[in-house]
C-alpha cells in the first residue's frame, strides 16, 4: 500500500485550528491531552497501541496475577468526552523539523506544537543474546509473554527426559536489582511457590530457583541503604538467591555468562537491568544526553525548534543535570504539565517557564506484605509501605472499571493465595521453538 | 528435539494403576475427569492448552464484552484437589489402538481405558478462501483475533483515502444463523454503536454495517418458529441486516461471492456457519458419521477397540441416529458420566449401559436484554429470556472468580454501555499484514 498523502488527511483535520500533535499515550503524553482540554487547539494524540498502559503494575500481569485489560485501556475511551482531541493509532517513524510534519507508517501528520513523550525501551547495552534471547517487560506483550514462558517451562519440565535436565527449565534468572527486577523477582517467588505447591507438587520436578542478580552491592541502589537492605531480606524470606556484584555478560537461551566468567544453565533470563530513550527519540538529529535521551531547554523545548517539547523518560535538561530525573511516571506527568502551560503561555505571546521536578517519594514492593518506602523524610517498610504502595497504584490506574478489578484480583489473591491468571495464551508453538525464550534462534 | 521415549514417562506413570486417558479439557474431559476421582485409577487429562475454555461466552470476548481470562481457568487450578489426577500439555497427532497408545507432539503414553473428548472446529466445507481469509471463533486466540480486527478496521477506516472505499473496512458479516452468528452479530451490533457513538464520531466515517448471512429461510433454525421471528426482531431493531436464503461460496479477504453471483465488499467475514468434529478424529482409521465424528456403540465405545470411549461434539451414535444430538455442553458432559460410569461398571466385571440425552432445551442470546429460551414445554423471550441466560451461563462457568469477574463486567456493561475491553493485542503487524484479516494472503 502507498502512504496516504497529505492532502488526504485534511478530511481528520480542523483546519482553521492550530494542532498539537502529541507522541505517545504514556503518562505524559495523556496528561498533555488532558491538560489542553480547554484550549482553542486541536490536540492530535499518537501511539502504536489503541491503548494507555499502567506499566508499574505490568509485572504482575507477567507473574500471572493481573489480566492484561486490567492494567489497560483504551484512549479513545479515556478521553470520551474531550471535545478537542482527536486520536490516531500509528508508528511514528521520523519526524521533519523544518517542515513541521511526523512522519508514520500510516501517512505523515502536520503540527504547529509537537510534544514527544515516546517513552522508553529495554537497553541491552549491546551484550550478546540480551536483546533476542532474554525476557523483556516494556510493554503488554513483553508481560504476556513473559507469562507464557514461566508457565510453559513448567509444562515443558514435567515432560523431563534423562538427556534434558529439567533444572534449566525451573531456574529463572532475573537481572536488574532496581525497583522492576526487585518486584519481579519478588513477585515471580510467589507465583513458583504456588505452582510448585499445588499444581505440578507430584510431578517429580527439581527444585526451583529464583536469582537475581545486581551489579552494584546493593539492591534498590537509588534508594536508602535501609531500603536496599529491607528489600534483600524480604526477598530471601521468599526464597530468592540475591547475587550482589553480579555481572552479566552474554546469554544464548541456554546458559548465562557471567563477568567473573562463571556460567548458570537457564532457560529463562528476564532482563530488568536498563533502559534507554525510544529508539525514535535516539534516531532524531538533535542533541543527546546518556542513554539516548534528547537534550533539552529547562523549559523542555529543543534548542533548535521551539516549537518542539520532549517530555518523560526520554527528556534530558542539561542545564538541570546535577538533579538526577528518574524514568518514572511522576516525571513524565509534572513534565508535561509544563510542556503544556509553555504551549499555552507561547499561544497567548507569554515567556516560557522552566520544568522543576517536585519529587513525591519512592515505593518499591517486593510482594504480599512486604514494602520499602522513602516519602520526603519518611522510611518505611514492611506491611505498611505495601498498604501505601497498594493504594498509591489503585488511584494512579485509569479509570473505575480497571480499579475495581485490580483490586478485587489483589483481594482475591490476598486471601486465596492463587494466581488466577495462569494462561498460557496465543498459538502454541511447535516443540522446538517453545524451547528457546524470546526471538533467539 | 527427538521425541521423548516411553521409557522416560514412566517418570509421572503410578505403574500398579489402571490409567484412563483422556483427551480434551472441555466440557467432557473435564466432567470426566472430576467423575473419577474417587477411583483407584490415574486419570490423565491431555489438553493442547492448560486451560478449560468456557465456549459459550467466546463471542463476547470476541466483541470486547469480557476478557479472555474470564471465559478461561487453568485446567491444574480446577482440579487443584483432585489425588489421582495428573494433566499434560500436549497436541495428540495420533492414536495406536493396538497398542493402546497415543502419539503426541511431546512424547507417546500408554492408556488402559481411553475417553476422545477433542470437541469441534469450524468447517469451511471446502468453500474458497474461507478457512483462510475469514474469521472463525473455536478458541480463545480466535476471539481475540477476532477483536483485534474489528478494533483495527475501525482504526484504519480513519486513515481513510480516496482510493480506498472505507465502507468495506466498516462491514461486517456474520455467517450462519444458528445461536452463534445470532449471538456474535448482536454482540456486534451493540460494539460498534458504542464505538460509532462516541469514538469515533469525528472521524469522517460512513455508516457501519452489520450484515449475518443465512442460508435457510430462517434464523436459528433449530428452535422453533416463534423464536427464528423473536431473534429476527431483535437484531432488525439493533440494526443488523438479516440476509435468509443466502450462502456464501467464497471470499479472498475484499469480496464476498454469495451463491446467486452477488458480491458484497467486506474486510470482514465472521465465519459461524459450520462445525465438524476435531481433525484428530476425523484422521482416525475407524468409521464415521455425518461431519467427521466418529461413530460408537449406544455405550459410547467404539465397536473394534471397547476400550475407547468418544463423547462429546466428536461423538455419533448411529443406532439413535434419528435423536439429533447438537455439539452443545450438556451433550458433552452427560456423555462423560455415561462413559465414565461405563469404565467403573467395567472395572467391576458389570456390563456396559447405553447413553440416553435428556434435553435441558435451548437458549439463545441477542445481546442486552433479549434472548429467546424453549426449555420442555416453555417457550419465552425478551428480558426474562436474557435473565435466565445469564444466570445459566454464569453457574456454568468453572470458579468462582471468574463468575464473580463476569458478574461486574455484565454490570459494569449494563449500567454503562461500555465495552471496556477494546484492546487491539499483540505485536501491531506491518501495514500489508494489518490490511488482510486471518491468514490469508
């Protein structure tokens, strides 16, 4: 099929309007669109997928205990009744500054304002088979299949043979310990011991054993050295072996190489240790900050087209750079909140205003009870920091109906101990590539 | 991988008992399953997923009503209790009745009794381009494809060209009459005016149609009269266009070639026009009935191997052959306790007894609060229909969590018209791919 042209588009666009064209449907792209609900513009939003994704909570879609609708919805159903925004499912794949126009696999969309929030990726840092042979979990489908794979090792291992050694199948390496692989970790110990307790106890199956492994000494290392200890012993209560100082080097799908060159069999690698920039943001030519973020004006424009605003994960402010911004919700939505008043002061011949972060604390959970919480001057930890990060997550999750479930899954669970959620979805594949994680051949 | 030898299964064989195979996880397999459970037998249960799906509701996931884990449990979940039960993913691809063996993707095992609960597919009758180019709705990857594509018609009618008549991207045809196509085509209706209404109302669009083909001169030719008329009523009054006396003879993914050499231009053709039995069993050297089911004994054995029992959509009984058995639930499973009861009188030296249907009669929905019912005598429609199909299906449904998941979502849909669950899922496909629906090329 040919792109659709230009000219064609017109028929979507509110011509006698100026278009703010936004990238993304992350949290700083939604609130952008929601912050110019009452502006005379046409907000045009953009995103791959038809929906918003509450990614804190996707690890518990990978470890089976929330559905995947529940940690979604659709955008068009979010901004319903806004009068002035329009919505569009495409892949930006470049953009063209000087003519002010994106361009997507779908057709290429004009703006007068542009404002990117792309978001993030997986960062394998170039380490081979990371990027094809580990478990990745940035976005719904990374979390299915993640599910997928955990539970099918089971069913794989229970067909055991003296020439396979089942252990491989039931050793599941996590590798980041920030606060992704920690709840990972933490969450995936959980799920292994219910399985292993009631489903698959009378099959003959090994031990499992859940790792993770860090590179730094510590868990957590953005927090507390209270927190990161807090975190190491939830997390060997559960029965999770916590390498410290651990590097890893390269996997093939089978076995694990270390950086002191040592070696572990495992079938399952999930990869929480890096992100970057979305590639979109990485491939632009514009200055870059590290990890590929662009660099930008404390007032979240680029330098060379003001016109241009990049918000969340993938926003670098050089001048601000002693201030470590961290790729987390609470950012992407203050940013955009800014990014959104600059676009309204400039509209009304106003001065831009530069972006500073207000920061609201730091959770992590490492599963049932068990919490680390840093708010303003506050620690704290144990059952108490999991109530708070409970209800932190059910206000921030869009809409009633997806907080209604959440919480009745976490209820359900609480109580029954199960992780309901334990389908193996999407065609089965054939023996051989059920074997291998990931795209690794 | 070479397959697994026998050798090594005896790894999960209690070798002093007596086995009972079964196959399929439905209706039948599972009521199977759990009837034996105060045997001193094995029972294994062979599935190729690990979950039980529950049919009925399938449309509505289809539709964007419920989520795939709502219709679906673990199968190891529903039997968590079960001591004599052991369950296997695995695809059967043959079976070696002299040697009382079945040949799987995985491996080969061994069975003393034997019970064929693989259930139905959809069955294209060899007509052009339909198994491949249309949708069909057997299991849960289906209803979600299904989903996906309807979302992403209307996504792409929006990126809509001159050169590219959009009407066909917005109609839909639902094919056969029977409570499937009815069910699917009113669930549809009700989808697409959520959608129409609020959504995607600035887009441009044209009109969507809806169109369910059927080839006899009426609706749900299986019941009576009085209900063809009430299902025709109802979907008129949603908008559905009612086509009687028309077959399709073939589509390529654009155009629908009906049997009087019409054409209709179609991005979507929703295939309920036909099931037959299982392929496995259809492949199987032993005679058969109508649609590839396989003819038994009234003791649901086959005649040459006594020890095998089929139940369910796959069965055919030719001594009752004038008692028309429809592919439904309750078939399913009375046949299971039949069999099941046959394989204790069998083990107690007692001769075999003969299946006999007990009609709990029929129901029929046509989406909020109409559905027609003929159970004995009874014959009624409209709410009180609706309400006894609801409450029906929700006490049929495996755990209590996903009753309860259902429950909210039929509330949350009442009271708010919502169909929350419009995610298009899964890797977004290449332009080309996104343009053509199934597997068709």
């Amino acid at each position: 099929m040919d792109k659709i042209s230009i000219i064609k588009l017109t028929v979507i666009t509110k011509t006698n309007l100026k278009r703010v064209l936004i990238v993304g449907a992350g949290f700083g792209g939604l609130r952008a669109a929601t912050a110019l609900r009452s502006e005379p513009i046409e907000v045009l939003l953009i995103d791959r997928n038809n929906y918003h994704l509450f990614q804190p909570l996707l690890y518990q879609v990978a470890t089976a205990g929330l559905e995947p609708e529940q940690v979604a919805r659709p955008v068009r159903g979010i901004l319903r009744g806004q009068e002035n925004f329009r919505f569009l499912t495409a892949e930006v794949e470049a953009i063209d500054f000087p003519a002010r126009r994106v361009i997507t696999d779908r057709g290429d969309l004009t703006y007068d304002y542009l404002i990117l929030a792309p978001g993030a990726e997986s960062n394998s840092f170039g380490l081979p088979g990371i990027a094809e042979c580990a478990l990745h979990l940035k976005d719904l489908d990374d979390a299915v299949q993640i599910r997928n794979h955990i539970l099918r090792c089971f069913e794989r291992a229970t067909w055991e043979s003296q020439n396979d050694l089942p252990q491989a199948w039931l050793t599941f390496l996590v590798v980041g310990g920030g606060p992704t692989g920690v709840e990972m970790a933490g969450s995936l110990a959980e799920l292994v011991q219910y399985l292993r307790s009631g489903e698959f106890h009378s099959m003959g199956l090994p031990r499992a054993r859940i790792i993770l492994a860090e590179m730094a000494q510590r868990l957590l290392p953005e927090m507390q050295t209270s927190s990161s200890k807090a975190a190491l012993e939830s997390l060997s209560g559960k029965g999770v072996e916590v390498w410290l100082g651990r590097a890893v080097r390269a996997y093939d799908g089978f076995k694990v190489e270390f950086d002191h060159g040592e070696y572990l069999e495992a079938r399952t690698l999930i990869w929480a240790a890096g992100v970057s920039a979305a590639g979109l943001l990485q491939r632009l030519d514009v200055p870059h900050g590290p990890l590929g973020r662009v660099a930008v004006l404390p007032t979240l424009q680029l330098e060379a087209h003001p016109e241009v605003y990049v918000i969340g994960d993938g926003a670098y402010i050089p001048a601000q750079r002693e201030e470590a911004l961290p790729m987390m919700a609470p950012v992407a939505t203050q940013m955009a909140e800014r990014a959104t008043a600059n676009i309204r002061r400039d509209l009304r011949g106003q001065s831009q205003a530069p972006f500073r972060y207000k920061d609201p604390g730091r959770l992590a959970t490492i599963g049932r009870n068990a919490a680390v919480a840093e708010i303003g001057r506050l620690r704290f930890r144990g059952f108490l920091a999991w109530v708070v990060w409970l209800v932190v997550h059910l206000i921030q999750l869009v809409g009633f109906r997806n907080r209604l479930m959440v919480l009745i899954s976490w209820a359900w669970e609480y109580l029954t101990y199960e992780r309901a959620v334990r389908l193996i979805q999407g065609r089965l594949p054939a023996v051989s590539e059920a074997e291998v994680p990931g795209e690794c051949s």
